[in-house]
C-alpha cells in the first residue's frame, strides 16, 4: 500500500515536471520568434506580419508607360533599383482597379515630389489588346505590365485585387488590399524619411 502511494506521488511529480517543461518549451519558443523579428518589423512595417518575401520579375510592358522609352518591350525588378515603387495588381473586369487608375496617376504625377515614386501597375491574366485599350481610354501614363500566366501575383500571395506592395531596393514595406488611397502611400514614404530608409 506505501509502495502504491509513493508509485502515485512520484507520478504525480512527473506529470507536474513535464507540464512545466512544456510551458516552458512553449515560452522559448514564444519568446525566441517575438526577438528575432527583423528590423523592418521593429520599425512597424509589415514584411513579417504578412509574411511576404521581395521577388524579382521580368515582364512584358506596355508602351504607354512614360518611365521608360516606348522601344522597350520588358522591364524588370532591376530597373527599378534604388527608387521606391508600387506594385499594384488589378484587370480591367475588377470595378475597385478601374475606380483607383486615377489615384495611381495622381500619385505618378507627383513623383519628383515623392522620392521618385514609380507606379507599376501590373494586369493580371488578361491580353495585352484588352490591358491596352483600357489603360489608353483612362490616359494613364504609369507603367503596366503583363502577368499573362499570373506567376508574379502568386509569387506575391495576391488573392484578391486591387493589391499594392510598396518596394523600394528589394524589401516590401507595405502592403494596401482594395483601392489605394494616397494618403496612406505618402504617410508610408514619409516614415521611410523618417527612419532613414528614404532621403528627405
């Protein structure tokens, strides 16, 4: 019988150890994950919590674009290096991507005043006729590009349009679901300046 209860006395001690080991365990690895965010998170920009990783593209673009000379049939994720610019992936069917052209031209209208802004509008799965014939209807003058087998949407998680992504030398800082709003894009180059990421 006294063998009985120091048998469940030290069980007893054993499920107690192994639940704390456990809360233990659970805190470390809590804490380690929590300290090892990378300083763009630090700085309240969104990288980690969304999970979303910079990649490169090579697309084919319209000629409509004035970043770039007409001739120039591709533009890549190197061309844009050293300025800031918006990812922004809509298609002509999506009412909210129509409604935000104007923004988006607002907004590269004014990019001498914001660091050199680029806005690369990127069209999602549809022909270059149907991109073109919309872009030209709104006047739009920001870069388009053609995401004909959607690879650069998925690469960038986009299960939902309008989605802009603001890049600037290869990191995402920010990210917009829905229609753009300017204020917001200018609020996040601001605290760029700020932290020392952008000039002023």
């Amino acid at each position: 019988m006294r063998n009985s209860k120091n048998l469940l006395k030290m069980n007893s001690r054993l499920i107690f150890i192994l639940i704390l080991i456990l809360i233990m365990v659970i805190y470390a690895v809590f804490f380690s994950s929590s300290s090892n965010k990378n300083s763009l998170e630090t700085q309240g920009y969104l990288i980690d919590k969304t999970g979303i990783a910079f990649h490169d593209f090579n697309l084919m673009r319209l000629e409509t674009g004035t970043l770039f000379k007409k001739d120039k049939k591709f533009l890549s994720s190197v061309d844009l290096d050293s300025r800031p610019y918006l990812l922004n992936f809509w298609a002509t069917w999506c009412g909210p991507c129509r409604a935000e052209f104007d923004e988006l031209e607002e907004l590269w209208q004014e990019s001498s005043a914001l660091n050199g802004l680029a806005i690369i509008g990127v069209n999602v799965a549809e022909d270059e006729k149907k991109a073109k014939s919309f872009v030209e209807s709104k006047s739009s003058t920001f870069e388009i590009l053609l995401d004909l087998d959607s690879e650069l949407s998925k690469d960038y998680k986009v299960t939902g349009i309008p989605a802009t992504f603001l890049i600037y030398n290869s990191e995402v800082y920010d990210r917009w679901s829905g229609p753009i709003s300017p204020s917001r894009v200018k609020a996040s180059l601001k605290r760029l300046q700020e932290d020392g990421i952008l000039d002023k």
